[in-house]
C-alpha cells in the first residue's frame, strides 16, 4: 500500500508540472509580451520511447525562450501588413532623382612671380638664404606666411619656381646657378601652392639629375609642375585646366611651340589654359614687341591667360581680345638677391565663370600689391602684402606702365 501510495503521489506531481506552464503562459503574460505557442511534443507509440525518452522533449522545452518581447509594432516580423498602409507598388512614387549639377562654375586663380627657395651657390645667397631659414627654427611656413591665407581660399595658385630642388652639387658654372635643398618644396605645399612653371633659366643649373630631383621633390610634396616639355592638365572644380610653359628665345620658333602646347591640351580636354612664359629683359618695366606678338598669338590660338616672369620687376597688363597678358609678376619669394632696389610684386587674381560648361567673357581680375620682404631695408624671402599708401603706389605704378605698353 505505501509503495502504490508513493507511486500515487509521483504521477501527480508529474500531472502538476506538465499542466501548469500552460495556465500560467495564459494567465500571466504581461502586457507587451507576445505568446508563442507551445510545439507538439507528443511522444510517438510507447513501444518505441521508455519512460526516460518521454521527458526529453519536455526538458528540451523548458530549456527553450517560450515567448518573444515585441516592443514597437512595426519591428516585429511576423506581424500583418496594415490593409490600409500598405504600399501599392503600382503607385509607389520613385525616390527624387539627383538634383542636377550647378550650371555655374568659378575658378579663382592667384599667380606670383619668380621664387628662389635658396640661392647661388657660388656668390653669398645660397648661404644667407639658409641663414635666415636656420634663424626662424627651419620653420617651412615663415617664407610665404604672409601670403598664405591668399593661396589657401583660391582655387589655384601657381608661381614661377626659378631653381632647382635638389642637393646634388655638381652644376654648370653660369655666373648664377641656383638652387634649394631638395626638401624646400615642402615651402610651398604648407603654403598653399598648387602648381609650379618649370620653365626658366635656371631649373637645369645641376644637370639632369638636379631638374629630375626637382619634379621628385614637388610630386612627394602633392605640388604640380609644369612647362618646357610638359603640358599638365588639373581638374578643379569639375573644370580641366590646362597648363603649359616655355623659355622664351627666338620670335617665330616660340610662337611654334605655343601652338603646339595649346593644341595639344584642347585635344586632351582642356576647357581653361594659362600660359606662362619667362621672357623679356631684366629691370625693364616694359614688353617688348617681340613679347607683345608672342603674347597676342597665344591667345589667338586659344590661351585664356598668359602670365610673365624673368625681369625681376613688375610690368603691366594688356588686355587683348577680351584676354590678359600679365607681362611680368617681378619677383616673389626669391632668394637670389639680397636686396633687391625694387621690393614691389603683385599677386595677380582672376576669376574664371562657366556656366554650362561655357567660358564667360567676364574678365574678373584682381590685383593685391605687395613687397618681395617684410623688412624694407634688405630682403628677408618674406612677401608682405602692401597696405595703405603704399598699396595705392603700387596699384597706380602698375596702372601707369600698363597704359604705355606698346607706345
């Protein structure tokens, strides 16, 4: 009798455990549960399960999550799609398409003149030129510091690079043979320039080892180059620039050339194309009409811009064909003098405006005076812009020599 009333008590409590999840899923499921029911876990025919086989599944059940936390609607997977709410691919409406490109394009270009980032290493300027650097920390900023904020809010700005970057030694024994150490390029890349012209008198002065050092040491510091044999090509503001630059010697022969490099850069997509030239005689405020016919043919044949540099002072402006012709820029940051008598320079705006693709014939330009130094009793490589009276001078300097040219 004890053992059939042990037995008894057994099967209930067994009874007890298997009913009870169900009364308490369904009497106590809190708001914001969703019930899951329970899966079918009916043992097959008891000749093939023992005793043991029969609670597995349910152990295996209780080990298992049996409801599922639903706390937004719309997270829930398995909920019914709204009738009412529901998207009608029929009447779907397409996502806004791209909106379409600005018609309107500017490009602000800042030109300056000849720049020595060292000097001659056969007279004094080479070694006062690293002097003044070792003086202010071998800081790569304090040469264009002054005019950096300039270079910084354009969109190009570019300058004639009349040395070689490089610490080869050997060179050709010119009277001047100029150059800086191959890591001076970092002067302009932390100052805003984007692009150099390679072609002038001096970038060759060590060999072909001191003109190659030169485009290495501009390329690993992200500033461009161009002139002499390379027509380059700059994408800004969608635009392709195109850029190209010659040593200028014998009237006809560089008209040729010109030619040559504008075609070749329309053929390659140039919309824009500046040219700059080192041309002219030193310390003369005036073209010459060999320049002037040079000038006038580059942009006959499709130049947007002529720029000039080589007579270490500034000339003036022409305007041709609705075209300008910025004769010469004077020097700029150059190291190959120490003090120079004339410190004037300008830094040389324009602003080119397409709209839908097409040049506009706006002639947007802007002229900053300013000096080679911001020391006016010698040079120390710093270009200062002028201010005042003093700006007022240069502006009206640059407007009286320009009204002569060709007189």
């Amino acid at each position: 009798m004890k053992a059939r009333y042990y037995l008894l008590v057994f099967i209930s409590f067994i009874a007890i455990i298997l009913v009870m999840p169900s009364v308490f899923y369904y009497d106590f499921v809190p708001a914001g549960i969703e019930y899951v029911a329970e899966p079918d876990i009916t043992p097959g025919p008891a000749s093939d399960l023992t005793p043991e086989d029969n609670l597995v599944p349910l152990i295996e059940h209780l080990n298992e999550p049996e409801f599922a936390i639903v706390s937004e609607p719309e997270l829930a997977h398995d909920l019914e799609p709204d009738p009412e709410t529901e998207t009608n691919p029929e009447t779907e409406q397409e996502p806004d398409s791209e909106p379409e490109d600005d018609p309107i394009v500017t490009i602000t270009v800042s030109a300056a003149g000849d720049t020595t980032l060292g000097g001659c290493v056969v007279a004094a300027s080479f070694n006062r030129f690293m002097g003044v650097f070792r003086d202010n920390n071998e800081d790569m900023t304090y040469f264009l510091r002054n005019v950096r904020h300039i270079f910084m809010q354009d969109d190009l700005t570019l300058l004639n690079l009349e040395c070689a970057l490089t610490n080869e030694t050997r060179h050709r024994g010119r009277k001047w043979n100029y150059k800086g150490e191959y890591r001076m390029a970092e002067i302009l890349s932390s100052s805003g320039v984007d692009t150099v012209s390679l072609a002038n008198n001096h970038t060759d002065d060590f060999f072909d080892k001191g003109y190659q050092d030169t485009k290495d040491a501009l390329t690993e510091h992200g500033v461009g180059y161009f002139g002499n044999e390379t027509n380059s090509i700059m994408e800004i503001n969608g635009i392709k620039v195109g850029l190209y630059g010659f040593l200028m010697y014998t009237d006809m022969e560089d008209r040729n050339k010109v030619t040559k490099a504008v075609n070749d850069l329309r053929d390659r997509g140039a919309e824009l194309v500046i040219g700059y030239f080192h041309w002219g005689s030193m310390y003369t405020y005036h073209p010459n009409e060999s320049q002037r016919r040079i000038g006038h043919h580059a942009i006959d044949v499709g130049t947007d811009l002529v720029l000039g540099a080589h007579p270490h002072v500034i000339h003036g402006i022409e305007e041709y064909n609705g075209k300008n012709i910025v004769y010469s820029l004077g020097n700029f940051a150059y190291g190959g003098h120490q003090n120079p008598p004339d410190k004037d320079t300008f830094i040389f705006q324009q602003t080119f405006t397409f709209e839908n693709g097409v040049l506009q014939e706006d002639n947007v330009t802007n002229i900053i005076p300013a000096y080679i130094s911001s020391l006016r009793n010698t040079n120390n490589y710093q270009p200062m812009i002028a201010e005042g009276d003093e700006a007022e001078r240069i502006l009206k300097k640059i407007e009286k020599i320009s009204s002569e040219i060709g007189r």
